[in-house]
C-alpha cells in the first residue's frame, strides 16, 4: 500500500472519530447547561475546553453559543466538528481508489450539507446538528465495516480511530466535566461517551465515581473504554507488521500503546480512581506518542533519487 493511501485512512479515522466524539460530548454537556438553571455556564464552558485542549481567554465570558461556533460550527480547524468532517472529506478525496464509492459519497454529502445544518440550527437547537453528525458518523462507521476490505487499509483506518477515541475517553475523564462528584455529574460523564445505557445493562442503575471511571477506564467489552480501544490499536499495529508480532519492543508504536494498556490493565483501582490524571494523562501522551511513531514509521516520504548527469 502506498504510504499516502495509508496515511490517509489513518487520518480518515481519526477525524471521523474526532466529529463523533465532539458531538456526543457537546450533546451531553448542553443537555447538562439547559437542564440546570443553577449551572455556572461560564464555569462548565470552561471545563468543556479544558478537555478539548482549546484555550480559553480569561477575560471573555464562555457560553454556549461561543462554544458552538468554536468547538462545532469552525470549519477551519480540524479540532472542531466541521473542520474534522472537512479535514476527513479532504483525506477521502486523496485516497478514492482506497474506500468504498459509498464510503465517499457518505462522506462528501454530510461535508456539502453542513452549512444547511448550522443554519437549521440556529432555528431549532443546536442538538438537530449534533445529532446529524453522530448520524453521518454512525453511517460511514457501518459503511467502512460494510463496504471495505478488512485488508493493510482497514487496519490504518481503525487504528486512528482507536488512538483517537482513547485519547478523547481519557481527556474526559482526566479533566472531568464538572468539579461535583454527584450522579448526575457522571450520568452526564457516560453520556458524553455514549456509555449510559451500556453501563445500566451492566451495572444496573446506581451511577457512582468508582463503577463510572471503571466501566469508562478498564471495561474490556464497551467499545468506547479506554482499555479496549488501547487493545484494538494494538491489534491494528502486531496485523500491519506480523513479522514483529513475537517481538512487540522492535515496534516503537506498539511498544508506547502497549506500556500504556498494561499499566491501565493492571493499576490498582483504589489508586486509578482516586487520581485520575495520574493514570490517564500518560494514556493520551502515548496515543500522541503512537501517532508519532506510526507516522515515521509507515507514512514518511522517500526522498526522490535526483540523477547525478542527465543522459544525453
């Protein structure tokens, strides 16, 4: 496979991820806004870019509305919704003999319709265009199982999507998206991982910060935890280079996600709930790490051979 195919399904899967994940997320935090009459909305638009990663000027006052137009609305930076639908339409393009016809043209509609949402939007609420994206992205996710051969290219596509839905369940709970530890700070937590009712059919209906940061950390069958989408990466890498499967240190990729699986797998719970950020920022300093090395490893350029004397 080309390198540039390559990368390009691997970035295709970590956008497509990115929009879904920042839907979901802002989905669960403005239901939280609107819910609450007594909520500090400046205080909680804060949070919400802290795990984001987005800075935020101290002296403007957040609300939702400039959070939408900078975390969704934004078709410049790949870091909000609409530039991560740009940015995965844009990879597509570069990479049409790689996907499926149908992958594409999912991908190419919900990018030429997004405009149309935000303008519905701001008529109806800004949950008809969080829910059109998790759509679309739901859409293209079944197509890609669907549609695409789980060959080198499957491999890449599910692997950015796995180091980037780790990095974004981890940010999440790190950060955490309120400083109360009550219930509904945590319905609120499964909600925006889309891990709520997945976590009631598991644990029943009392929702508490030692069973939450549990199911979201280290449940090995919910595919948005932590643990199982470090494993699924994991997997991804050993299949792309079977030949360094009986030696995982030879693979500097592998290498970072596996030291990050086990040291999750096997910390103690007392101590991962406790501290939180103690054991999941080093999760999402080796999802960047992984990236990293996958990028040099697989994507990196070769230099043309230039001719020392043209022949006459």
């Amino acid at each position: 496979m080309l390198s540039r195919i390559a990368e390009s399904l691997f970035w295709i899967g970590r956008y497509v991820e990115r929009a879904d994940d920042t839907a979901r997320l802002l989905d669960a935090f403005l239901r939280r806004v609107l819910e609450d009459p007594w909520t500090d909305e400046d205080a909680e638009c804060r949070s919400l870019l802290a795990i984001l990663g987005v800075p935020a000027p101290r002296d403007i006052v957040q609300n939702t509305g400039e959070i939408m137009r900078q975390v969704a609305f934004d078709d410049k930076t790949a870091s909000a919704i609409a530039g991560a639908v740009s940015a995965a339409r844009e990879n597509a393009r570069g990479a049409r003999e790689a996907i499926s016809s149908e992958m594409w043209e999912c991908l190419n509609v919900t990018w030429r319709t997004m405009p149309e949402r935000r303008r519905a939007a701001a008529r109806l609420g800004p949950n008809t265009y969080l829910d059109y994206v998790r759509e679309r992205t739901a859409m293209f996710s079944g197509l890609a199982e669907s549609t695409l051969s789980h060959d080198d290219g499957w491999q890449f596509l599910v692997l950015g999507r796995s180091l980037e839905r780790a990095d974004m369940t981890a940010r999440l709970l790190s950060v955490q998206l309120l400083t109360a530890d009550q219930p509904v700070t945590w319905v609120t937590v499964l909600s925006a991982c889309g891990g709520y009712e997945a976590f009631l059919h598991t644990h029943g209906g009392m929702v508490d910060r030692s069973r939450a940061v549990q199911f979201l950390a280290l449940d090995r069958s919910f595919p948005r935890s932590v643990l199982h989408s470090l494993t699924t990466a994991e997997q991804c890498l050993a299949s792309l280079n079977p030949k360094l499967a009986r030696n995982q240190g030879a693979d500097p990729a592998r290498r970072v996600v596996g030291q990050a699986r086990t040291a999750l797998e096997y910390a103690d719970v007392i101590e991962l709930v406790r501290d939180l950020s103690m054991h999941l920022v080093p999760v999402q300093e080796a999802c960047a790490s992984a990236s990293q090395a996958v990028s040099r490893r697989y994507f990196t350029y070769a230099t043309p051979l230039a001719w020392a004397q043209e022949l006459v």
